[in-house]
C-alpha cells in the first residue's frame, strides 16, 4: 500500500507555493500541519517572523506580534497585516512585554541565533504565567536524510557526507544543532518548563527538500536582489497544483521517519 502523505497539504501548499520557493515550501506547510495539533491561543509572540507568511495561514484569529531582526523582513510582515505589531530587533536584547504573551511561536528561527540562551531568556519573560512556547529546531542529524549524504556514505566515503552536511549547515546558518536531550536543557536553563520534545517533518521532507533545493536557490537569489522571492505570484498560483503533486510522490515514496527536526513545546512556570 501507498503511503498517504498528511505532511504537506494541497491546500496549504496553493497558498504557500506563489510566495516561496518550493524547497521552503515543503517544510513549512510541515510545520503548520505539526502545530495544528496544539491549541494557540493569543496574544502570540511570533520570533523570527519573516514576511508573515506562516502567521497568516497558522493564527487567522489570534492577536499575533512578530519580531525579526531583519529590518526587510519586518517590512513585508508589517505590510502583510498579520500582526497587530511588528518589532525590528534582536531577539536577545528587544523589549518585550512583560507576561504578556499567551503563546511564542519560533519557526525555525532560534537555531540561527547566537546566544540562543539570551533569546530564550527574553521569550520566557514575555510569556504569561503557564504561557506556552512551541519551538521549531532541527534535529543535529537532519541532513543525514540527504539522498547525497547517504550515497556517500553507501559507497565508503563518510568523511566527504560529514563534510558536506557541515556544508549544508554552515550554508543554513545553523548556530544550535542538538538531539532531542540537548535541546530540553537548552530550553530549561532559559528557566522554561519543557513539555514535550516531539520529532517532527519526515526524512521524506528532507529528501524533498533536496530534490527542490537547486531550482529554490534562483528564489533565494532573486530575495536578496529584490525583497522577495517571487516575482510573479500569479503565474505561480496556477502552477501550484501540478507541482504538489510531485512533491506528493516524493513525500509517499520516502521514509515517514519522523527525523528532520523537534517541536519543543514548553511552559512559563505558572508559580
């Protein structure tokens, strides 16, 4: 029997694929069926909010502040009217307010941060009393799902895979990559309760996401020349349809393991 892929919906996928690059896309249509599971309830602190695409499709009805360090970034999320307010700033050092938040969202964002520990601190702060954080972070050993990993190391040539997953990380930005242990102390020493540590997007995603990743980079590119990555939304939109269905193929013919990345979900102490 097929395998029947629930990760990444044809319906968020329409709405995701005329604004992102398709590699993106994969994983953060993901994530939105990962965090559908969990009741998140506002005022939400959105850290790392980017364009605001994610909170738009994720908290239609919520109260929702997004906070992004990169100035650009905060303009397209001030402009996309997800949130009530948009902070430009560091992470570690903004002023937030104080108990306030009912719920933090971090979408794969703390990752990149460099004293992640700061960060944790000022979102553990801002969160009520019993206010929950769902924390997107990738497994240390998410790039062993690499179909060019693995056939590296198939054929005796584990130092060239090590090196090329280093690559792939160095390329990412990727500061904090942790097992499932490693990211629980983190987020308890920022004073937070951990929940839960739930394994979450599929070897399947990663190997689709490597499948798309060269053609994304032309997005990638035309983000930093022009603010965003696609220039033709429209053209786009049309294209949607097709294009899940290879992505679909992919996903239902690759491991559902769920090995790419962690859901920390935790809470502000309520005492």
């Amino acid at each position: 029997m097929t395998a029947v892929n629930t990760e990444v919906t044809l319906d968020d996928f329409a709405l995701y694929f005329p604004h992102t690059p398709a590699a993106l896309c994969v994983k953060e249509c993901a994530r939105l069926s990962a965090l559908r599971r969990y009741d998140c309830p506002g005022p939400i602190l959105d850290v790392g909010c980017g364009d605001g695409m994610f909170a738009r499709i994720a908290f239609s009805q919520a109260e929702v502040w997004g906070i992004d360090i990169d100035a650009k970034e905060g303009r397209w999320a001030a402009a996309s009217g997800s949130y009530s307010q948009v902070i430009l700033g560091d992470v570690t050092r903004a002023t937030l307010p104080d108990s306030f938040f009912a719920t933090c969202v971090a979408n794969c964002s703390l990752e990149h941060v460099p004293r992640i520990d700061l960060a944790l601190e000022n979102v553990c702060a801002s969160l009520r009393p019993g206010g929950r954080a769902f924390l997107f972070v990738p497994n240390r050993d998410w790039a062993r799902g690499f179909l060019s990993s693995r056939a590296l190391e198939a054929v005796g040539l584990g130092s060239a895979a090590e090196l090329l997953r280093s690559s792939i990380d160095a390329f990412f930005k990727h500061h904090h990559l942790y097992d499932a242990e490693g990211w629980r102390e983190v987020t308890a020493a920022a004073g937070l309760e951990v929940e839960a540590v739930e394994p979450v997007l599929s070897t399947a995603t990663t190997v689709a996401f490597e499948a798309l990743l060269i053609p994304s980079l032309a997005g990638w590119l035309n983000k930093h020349l022009t603010t965003r990555y696609t220039n033709f939304p429209r053209a786009r939109r049309l294209a949607a349809r097709p294009v899940h269905a290879m992505v679909d193929r992919l996903l239902r013919s690759s491991s559902p393991e769920l090995t790419a990345e962690f859901l920390v979900v935790a809470r502000r102490p309520a005492a």
